[in-house]
C-alpha cells in the first residue's frame, strides 16, 4: 500500500465521528443482557466507588 493512500484514509477515519451507544451494544456477545442505564441506582454505584477507593485489597 502506497504511504500517501495509508496516510489519506487514516485523515479519513479521524475526521469520521464515533459511533454511539448503539454499535457498542452490536459488539456485545449474545448471551449478556442489556443494561439500562438510567435503571441503575447512582446512589449504590456512588457507594461501591468509595468502598473500591478506600478498601481497595479486602473482599
């Protein structure tokens, strides 16, 4: 592949936006189920990341 061509599609892929939530889930294996975001509780998931912060090393 010529250098300048490699170059030119790569400009291309960084210029392209991202793909969303969407494609993320397509990429899942079939088996595990969908979480829905908004359904978790923030409060629990606040608590879990203070205890993992601080209390790293014990079950």
């Amino acid at each position: 592949m010529d250098f300048n061509h490699f170059r030119e599609e790569l400009e291309k892929a960084f210029t392209r936006p991202l793909p969303g939530q969407d494609a993320q889930y397509q990429m899942t294996p079939a088996g595990r189920e969908r979480v829905d975001l908004k359904r978790i509780d923030q409060e629990k998931v606040k608590q879990a990341a203070t205890a993992a912060l601080f209390f790293p090393m014990q079950n």
